[in-house]
C-alpha cells in the first residue's frame, strides 16, 4: 500500500473514493486526498494507473529485470526479444510519467518530467534500432511482440511533449529546436516509407509549431514589444499544412482544433472574415466529430450490463467524458 502523509489541518479536500469534504490524508503522489486509509484502499485499483509514486515504483523494478537480462547476454535470440519488449513498456511508463508531472503544472516537477521524457525518447530509439537488427526467427518473434506502431506513436508523443515542456519552462528556443528536429525526422521518415501513421504525426508536429509561434508573438505584445509578423505568417502556413493532412486522414476532432489555433492566427494578422470562417469551420467540424462519437457510443453502450445501463440513463444526454468514473471503467 502507498505511503500516506498528513498535510497542514487548514488544508482540506474533496476525497477521491467518496466525496467528502473533509479529506485530509494525501497519497504519496501529493496528487490526491483521502478521508481515511480505507477510501485509499477502496480507490487503489482505479489510481494506481495515474499515481507517479506507484509509476517510479514500476520503473525501478522493470529497469532491474533490464539490467539482469542485459547482464545475462545481448546474443540476438529469445532474451533480445524479450529485453526489446521490456524496454517498450518501460518507455511508455516513463512518458506517461512525464505528462503526468507536466500536467501537474507544478514548477518543481517540470525538471524531473523532461529527465522521463528523455529516458522515453532513448529507449523508443533503442527498440526501433535493435529491432532491425534481428534476423530469422527472431525478426519474427519481434514483429509479433515489438509493436512497431505502438513505438513509433510513443516516440513521435514524447517529442511532442518534450516540446511543450520546454515552453512551458520559458525555454523557447529549446523549445523550437525539439520541434524542428522532430519535423526533420518524421519527414525523412516519409520520404523513406509513408504511411497514415506518419502522416498523422507530422500533422501534431506542425500543429504544435505553430501553436508555439502563435504563443511566442502572443507573449511580445503583451509585454508591449511590437510582434514580429513574420511568427503569425509562419504560423499560419504551417497550421494550414496539419490541417490539410488532419483533413485527409478524417480525424475531424484534431482539424477542429488546429482550426481554432488557426483562427487564431488569422486574428493576429487582422484577417477577421477569414478567422470567422475559420470559426466556422471548426464548429461544423466539432458536430460531425461529435455526432460520430455519439454514434459509437450507443454501439458500445448496447453490449453493457444491465446495471450500468441503468446507472449511466441520467448522463445518456451527455458527452461520454463526462459520465461518472465508475460507467466510464466499466466501459473499457
């Protein structure tokens, strides 16, 4: 069970597992309160898969069982397949790490978030060079464990966030060079084979650069500095490139927000017809990706219990995200 700690008693918050107001017993993570170790206990299950303590705990253990096999030999059999799969999971644990700490928006958790982020980036590269390494029987024991598109989504999703961390610590400079670097080999990575999958990371790459750049000129008049336009134009040219391939690719919930970045930018350069069109656009968009969702929803809510159809009548009128935790897991 985690370790709790008792903060200041003026301190009070809502418990996780019940509700109560007068919660004051905080999980390791300092993310979460409680009334008592038995609402703890109750909300374990639910919580361990976002407590960063439980997360570190699991990252120390699967870089022992690392460090063992790597001690035992490196030889390309049944053991270098197993440590490819091991290092997966170990990545992903370290990136969800990560966004979890960068979520946070706690100044003091920032550092650590970008050492997750990085050990994530070194691991995710490490798979997918050992991986074509392997020859035979072992290529293929890997293509069936190794998830290839589940390492290339982890990789392309911690470059992002490492991106946005830095801006989030003012850093901005480092900021466009993680971005710039991601674009430089996500494209190479295209021209070599193009895939959706690709396609759709190089869309939240330049989604985020000109998210970036719009932040950057945002900041300079504010502080009443004259903006440079040149960011807005360069922006813009880089937002309407992701929406082309968001549009493509029918992920209509990402073009949706990329228009409203967009919107944005256009607003910055005086555009205003063009920024309500843009609008527009976007809320056509959000209806028909909504309407889809509701769509799969009705589908996926047929093949419930009884019981949780029951529980889940009064929130039938409401967006998915927003019914209570308890429909939402049994759900999955």
């Amino acid at each position: 069970m985690v370790a709790t700690t008792r903060p200041s008693p003026t301190l009070y918050r809502v418990c996780c597992n019940c509700n109560a107001p007068d919660a004051d017993v905080k999980c390791s993570c300092l993310a979460v309160y409680y009334c008592g170790l038995a609402c703890q206990q109750a909300h374990i299950l639910e919580h361990k898969h976002e407590c960063t303590h439980l997360l570190c705990k699991s990252i120390k253990k699967k870089g022992a069982v690392i460090s063992r096999l790597q001690v035992q030999g490196g030889s390309a059999g049944v053991v270098s397949v197993e440590l490819m799969v091991l290092e997966q999971e170990l990545a992903s644990v370290h990136g969800k790490v990560g966004r979890l700490m960068m979520a946070s928006l706690q100044a003091a958790k920032y550092q650590e978030a970008e050492t997750h982020f990085k050990h994530a980036l070194h691991l995710y590269r490490k798979v997918e060079a050992s991986r074509g390494t392997l020859r035979g029987a072992a290529a293929r024991a890997a293509a069936g464990k190794v998830a290839g598109k589940a390492a290339d989504e982890g990789l392309y999703s911690a470059i992002v966030d490492l991106g946005r961390l830095a801006g989030l610590m003012c850093m901005h400079d480092d900021e466009l060079q993680v971005y710039q670097e991601a674009l430089e080999e996500v494209r190479g990575d295209i021209a070599h084979a193009s895939t959706p999958q690709l396609q759709g990371h190089l869309s939240r790459i330049l989604t985020a650069m000109g998210k970036m750049c719009l932040n950057q000129y945002s900041s300079q008049i504010t502080n009443g500095a004259e903006g440079d336009k040149g960011k807005c134009t360069g922006a813009k040219s880089l937002l309407e490139e992701a929406l082309s391939i968001q549009c493509a690719l029918a992920e209509y919930g990402m073009a949706a927000q990329t228009l409203i970045i967009l919107a944005s930018g256009h607003g910055y350069l005086e555009m205003f017809d063009e920024a309500r069109s843009t609008l527009k656009q976007a809320l056509d968009l959000t209806r028909r990706c909504h309407g889809e969702e509701a769509k799969k929803w009705l589908y996926v809510t047929s093949k419930w219990p009884s019981c949780v159809k029951r529980r889940s009548r009064q929130y039938s009128n409401s967006y998915p995200y927003t019914w209570p935790s308890c429909v939402r897991h049994r759900s999955r």
